[in-house]
C-alpha cells in the first residue's frame, strides 16, 4: 500500500494538494478532461511548465513513413500518429508585470480537483511573486459533453496585499513546442508543427484560427470567445492574430479584494471533406451557442448530463475507500472516451494523453464496450458504427491478404493497418471475433433490433467470411485457424490459438443466425443459405486444443509441450520481457505476456466446464507475467468464479490503480482506458458474475472477497434499470426503471418486478490458491487507512 498518495481517497473527487513538478505529467493525464470528440490534458492553465502539451481531436492525425528494413509485400505503407492540434486553454498571466510561472516565487498553496459529479477540473492557487506581489488564481475548466464542439474555461485573478496590474493574455496557439516521445524520427517529424496556417482572425472579444495537415489533408478550426468582468474605469481589453497564435489581452488594475474574472468559450471543428468557409461557421456556430447557454448554463447541463449518466451508471464499494474512488475514476473517464465520439474510434489512451500515437486496439471492443453498453448504450453503438463505416477498407486489406470477407486491423486511427510488425498486427485476427462479439452483446444488452439489421449483421457476415477462408477443414473435418496471434503477444504465429478459435467459432454462428433472422438484409448482402450452412460446419467442427496428460486446454496447438520460460533465473528489473530478450525465444516459450485463455474462459465460458475452468487457470496463473495493462482484470473475474476470492481482489485492485498509482510508469503519455473499464468488469462480472449467455436472460452469480462488506452496482439491460446489490450473505435485485424482466441468480431463474428480490449468496469452493511468476504477484490489497464518511 502506498502510504503517501498523490492524490487525496474521496469518493467523489481526486484532488492534488500540492504541485510536484515531478508529478506533473501523470496529473496532466489524471486531470485530464473530454467528451470523446474534444480532449484537453490536464496542463496547468499557463501553459508552463508542462510534461506533454495536449489538445486533441478524436480522428485528427498526421501519416508518416512505416520504418522497414526489408519491405514485403502486404506491408502498411504509412503510420498515423495522433497530433496535438490548437490549444484552446491557454490563460497567460503577468502580475505587475512578473510572468505568473509557478518555477519562480513562492507557492503559498496550489490544489487542484476533478469533480466527477460535476465533470470540471477546478484550481486554486495563492502565489507571492520574486516580486513580492501575492495573487489568488482560481480556474474552473470544463468539455462539455451536451454541446460536443464546446469547451470553456472561467479564470480570476484576486490580489491579496496590495494594489497590483496584472495582464491575462488568452490565447489559442498552434505547433505548441512538444517533447519527442519516440525515438522513430518519422514519427517525430510528423509531431513537430503538423499543422499549416491557413486563416487567422481576432477582433473585440473573439478568436479564430484554421489549420490543415500536409499528408492527411485534414483541416481544423478553432474559435473563441470572452466576457470579462473587471473594475469597468481600468480593464482594457486588445487582440491580435498571426499564423499560430491569436491572442485577447486584458488587463486591469486591482485593489485589494477586487477580482478581474474572465469566461472563455472555445469551439473546434475538424474534417477531411469540408470547405474552409464551412468549417469556419461550424466552429462559429458551435461558439455563439456557447456564449447564449452561458458559463453557469454549461455547468447545469454537466452536471445534469452526469446526474443521468451516475444513475445508471455508478458503483459503489464499502471496505475500500480507495477502490470506491477509483472506480468511479474509471467510469468517468471511460464516459469522457465515448460520449460524444460519434462514429469514431475509442483510441488506447482515450482523448488523455498521444501514447500508442493515439491509436485504437481491439481492447476497445472488447473490454471498453461491455462497460459502455450496460451504462450508456447508445455510445457502444456509435464506436461499432465507426467499425461498420471501416469496412470498405477492411474488404481492402482483406483482399490484399488473399482472403474474403473484412479484415480489421490491430491498430489504427482511421481505418487503415498502422502496424508494421506482422506478427503482432496483421497476424492478430482475433480483432474481428472482437468485433462481432462487441456487435452480438450490444444487441443482447439493448435488444436493438433495427441496429442489428443495418449496421450488425453486415460486420457479423464480413467477419465470418474471414474466418471462413483463412481457416480450413483437415482430411477428419476439423477445422483449424492456423498462423495467428492472439491476445498473448508472447505466442505469435500460433495454430489453433484457442481464444481465437472460439471467438471465431461465436462469430460464425452469430452471423448465421442474424442473416436467418434478417433474411432481406442477408440477401441484399449476396448471403445465401450454403454459405450460412459452411459457416455453421466451421462452427461445429472448430479445432479445440487439449492436452490429454495435463487435463487442460492449450492456449494454442503444441503450446503445452513447449519449453518452460525459466522465471526462477530472470531478473525482476527484465520485465517488461519484451524489452530484454528477443521475441523468437518468447514465441518458443510457455510464457504468457497477458491473458489470453484465461479470457477466453470469460469471453466464452459456455465452452468450459467449472473444472475446466479451475485446472486452466490453476496451470496458466504460474505463466503469466502481466506485461500488459489489459492482463488483470479478467484474471480477477475469472479467480472470483473459481473461487480465489482474494486473488480477485489483489488484481482489481491492480486494475483499478494503474494509472492512479501509475503501476507502468507510464501514465504521462495517457490513462489505460482499458484497464480502466476493466476495473469495472473486476467488480461487475468478476465480483457480481455478471454473464450474458443465455438469450435475453441476464445472470448473475455474486460473491465477495472478505475486506468488501457491500457492492452495488448499476447497469442497463433491454431499457430497464437494474440495482444489483451484494453483501455478505445475500444479493438484492431492483429494478429501478422499466418493465418485469427475468433475472438468472446461481442458475435460478425468477422474474425481477416493481420490489425488490433478494437471494442467498452460495458458498464459495475454497480451492489451493494458485501461484504466479516469481516477483509477478500482484500486490497483496489491505484496508486502506483512510475511511470515508458514514453514508
């Protein structure tokens, strides 16, 4: 346990008492704020001193050559990398004339808050310049989630001793000077100044620029406005404009106890098609709406966006105060990933930081969108929307690699493969079972018909294609998907990886039944009745590696027969592996980089038996290494339902501070988004044994781990909504919105009305606890210290 936090443990905020520049990039990913169209990292309002400058808007991007020492064919040809585009929240400072920079002076206090009920980031500062001049500095800043294009910043300035001049200089800037995170130069060429003037405007109060990349051909535009409020006989407001930096300057005279106070609202719009003129009243638009909802009607309709999203959405913890507050850390930044994407991606790191080059995986199907499709459907349906407007491309690359169907690709920001090493990207098919599987569940969860018909069942055909032809039947009938890679990226080019064996076998049968439930759609598709019976044979007849003599399943043909990793003889400080040894040895190896069967054991547990499931786990726990962020949750869900209760808790607990406690040291490039949603499923299906495997039944199957007295956690289903909540003994199930609805607890089934129903939880089967890699444990979760008030 960590005993000197970076952040204060409450259950609604998370709050920075002092500023440790050393900390400074981790709190500019924590504090971070975004709606999924807009992100705007956590910076300090001045600008300086920063760990990484970040404005971000989901979708814009600059391309780069793709290093390869020997070109083959199929090859990516270019990269695309996230860039940081105009910062709209730039608030400059000078007190008598003495730059307000926080690495000269004297701090007196300085706290900053995210409020996650309130969804702003507020800040107080008390500050004696060299000068000897002490101001306060309060700012709260906020991206809206009701108005998409809009984000806004209000900032005073208060003197605390004498009368003093202070200059608020507001401004947006373009090619902000940033770090170079990678050392790939192409990269790093596309990073610095990725954006060429094009037009710039200031006048009275107003802002605007308009910028466009060289290789994507991308154009954004930004504008902002003001209302200042001051002594009216000394406040004196100009504004100036050039290529990259349009510029209000206020300033003003203040006595003591007087405040000059300034509300900035600041409009983005982007596109690859649009005329400049259009893009210009876009962001102009989006402005004036802005200005006439005004400052405190943009915090309303936060707040009340949030109210609505905590009802349906919020989890509470009693017995660990810092899990209850991370929890809700991982909701509220999830929802800041995707509430207003709208048809577009759900990158690695969300809108918070470039790690990944702001790519988006696999994870975000399949472990962001369980999440978001039992809190906030509608988002999940927009990020599979995005996936459905990539099939052209998909078809693409998939002909390219001589197969049918759609082929997704491992990473990505607009559609196209970003990947240059093959084994972990084109070989990583996986991603398309993901995708069905995201399609299939959303569809079960919300009982959206009309989505299923015209975006689903045309993503569960493609993706059946592929499985089609890049699999084949063996002179027996079996048949097998050779050559791919799985989630564990330390078995590349396996046979029969076993995850996506059954991924593919789920998504051949869900395509079949959705074109026999869609026959028009199916038809108009070119689906014909041979093709869904081809689909339905390769289902059924899916190669499942087993090993006869060791009583489990093999994460990929022969992978049990492999040499043993020799964890007693690597040293703690190798890990990450990959960065120490070669991936030929690790590809020879049992080692597991992450979980790959053990999340196929969640994805797909209709496929295990209880016993199966507890001997895999038992022989795959002592493999594992946990060298990616995406690793602990499901082995929390999968040791709770075998029973390893406080094995379960340790890794939720590992889940859920990752970027809080920055677990990877590497929270400065952006939150796990991931990991943060899987914190969620820890709790929900882990804890909660929430599984939907059934048709239109939902199951639950509660226990709890002995530090946690209460779980309760909310959830849509098919438009009710559901409080399930867990204590020691019993579960209670409410249904707090919506018609009657069967509920499936332990295998009973009894239909949920308008009171409540509570049910004894069943013993828990104690079994040996398993171990992990030596110095791969997961850290052992105590009570923390600190306690929350009594509710």
């Amino acid at each position: 346990m960590i005993t000197d936090p970076a952040y204060e443990v409450a259950p609604w905020s998370l709050r920075e008492r002092e500023l440790d520049f050393d900390l400074l990039p981790q709190s500019e990913s924590v504090f971070a704020l975004s709606n999924g169209h807009i992100g705007w990292r956590g910076n300090l309002d001045e600008g300086e001193p920063n760990g990484l400058p970040g404005s971000y808007l989901n979708g814009v991007h600059e391309l780069h050559p793709l290093p390869y020492a020997e070109a083959v064919y199929g090859d990516p040809e270019s990269g695309q990398t996230v860039i940081n585009v105009t910062n709209g929240k730039l608030i400059r400072l000078l007190v008598d004339d003495e730059p307000f920079d926080l690495r000269y002076g004297t701090i007196r206090s300085h706290v900053r808050e995210l409020d996650m009920r309130a969804g702003v980031l507020r800040r107080e500062c008390v500050w004696e310049s060299p000068a000897g001049r002490t101001v306060r500095v309060r700012s709260t800043r906020m991206v809206s989630f009701r108005q998409r294009a809009v984000a806004a910043i209000a900032y005073e300035v208060e003197p605390l001793d004498d009368q003093v001049r202070v200059v608020i200089q507001s401004e947006l800037a373009a090619n902000e000077e940033i770090p170079r995170t990678t050392g790939d130069p192409r990269v790093a060429a596309a990073l610095e100044s990725p954006l060429v003037s094009e037009e710039t405007f200031a006048g009275g109060t107003r802002l605007g620029l308009i910028h466009s990349t060289t290789r994507s051909g991308l154009r954004v535009a930004t504008a902002a406005d003001h209302r200042v409020d001051g002594p009216r006989t000394t406040t004196q407001l100009s504004s100036e404009s050039g290529p990259d930096v349009s510029r209000l300057t206020v300033t003003s005279v203040l006595d003591k106890g007087e405040r000059l106070r300034l509300e900035k609202f600041v409009a983005y719009g982007w596109s690859a098609a649009r005329s400049l003129p259009a893009l210009r009243d876009q962001a102009d638009a989006a402005l004036v709406g802005a200005r006439d909802t005004g400052w405190q009607g943009l915090l309303d309709q936060q707040r009340a966006y949030l109210d609505r999203f905590w009802e349906r959405a919020d989890v509470e913890v009693d017995g660990d105060t810092e899990i209850q507050q991370a929890v809700r850390f991982a909701l509220f930044h999830v929802l800041q990933s995707a509430a207003r994407a709208e048809e577009r991606a759900i990158p690695a790191k969300g809108l918070t930081g470039s790690g990944y080059d702001g790519h988006s995986f696999w994870d975000a199907e399949t472990v962001v969108l369980p999440l978001l499709t039992f809190t906030a459907p509608h988002t999940a349906a927009e990020v599979l929307r995005w996936r459905h407007n990539m099939l052209p491309v998909a078809r693409e690359r998939a002909r390219q690699l001589g197969f049918e169907g759609a082929a997704f690709p491992w990473r990505t920001i607009n559609g196209d493969e970003a990947s240059g090493y093959w084994p972990a990207g084109t070989a990583a098919f996986h991603v398309n079972a993901d995708i069905a599987d995201a399609v299939v569940r959303y569809v079960a969860a919300t009982g959206d018909t009309a989505f299923e018909a015209d975006t689903g069942l045309e993503l569960l055909v493609e993706t059946a294609r592929l499985w089609r032809s890049l699999g084949h039947h063996d002179h027996a009938g079996a048949f097998h998907i050779d050559g791919v890679t799985g989630p564990d990226e330390y078995s590349a080019v396996s046979d029969d990886n076993l995850y996506t064996n059954l991924m593919a076998q789920a998504n051949l049968v869900a395509a079949a039944d959705a074109a026999e439930r869609h026959p028009r759609h199916a038809e108009q598709l070119g689906v014909t009745d041979e093709e869904t019976a081809a689909w339905r044979d390769a289902a059924a007849a899916t190669a499942l590696p087993w090993d006869e003599d060791l009583g489990v399943h093999q994460q990929s043909a022969g992978f049990t027969r492999h040499q043993r990793w020799d964890f007693e003889a690597t040293d703690p400080e190798n890990y990450p592996l990959l960065l120490h040894y070669p991936y030929f040895d690790l590809y020879r190896k049992q080692v597991v980089k992450q979980a790959d069967l053990v999340l196929a054991m969640f994805l797909r547990g209709d496929a295990f038996t209880d016993e199966q499931k507890a001997r895999n786990f038992a022989y795959y726990e002592p493999l594992t290494v946990r060298d990616s962020s995406l690793s602990a949750y499901c082995q929390s869900v999968i040791a709770a339902e075998v029973g390893h209760l406080q094995l379960a808790y340790d890794y939720l607990g590992e889940s859920a501070m990752m970027d809080l406690e920055d677990l990877e040291n590497n929270a400065r490039d952006g939150l796990h988004i991931a990991a943060l949603a899987g914190t969620w499923s820890a709790l929900v299906s882990g804890l909660g044994g929430m599984r939907l495997f059934d048709g239109d039944a939902i199951r639950f199957a509660p226990r709890l781990p002995d530090a946690l007295s209460r779980v309760a956690f909310r959830l849509m289903f098919r438009g009710r909504r559901l409080l399930v909540e867990i204590r020691r003994t019993e579960a209670t199930y409410t249904l707090a919105e919506g018609e009657p609805i069967e509920i499936v607890h332990y295998g009973e089934a009894f239909t949920l009305g308008h009171q409540p129903v509570v049910r004894k939880l069943a013993p828990v089967s104690h079994r040996e606890p398993p171990h992990q890699p030596p110095d791969r444990a997961p850290r052992r979760r105590a009570q923390p210290s600190s306690a929350l008030p009594p509710r």
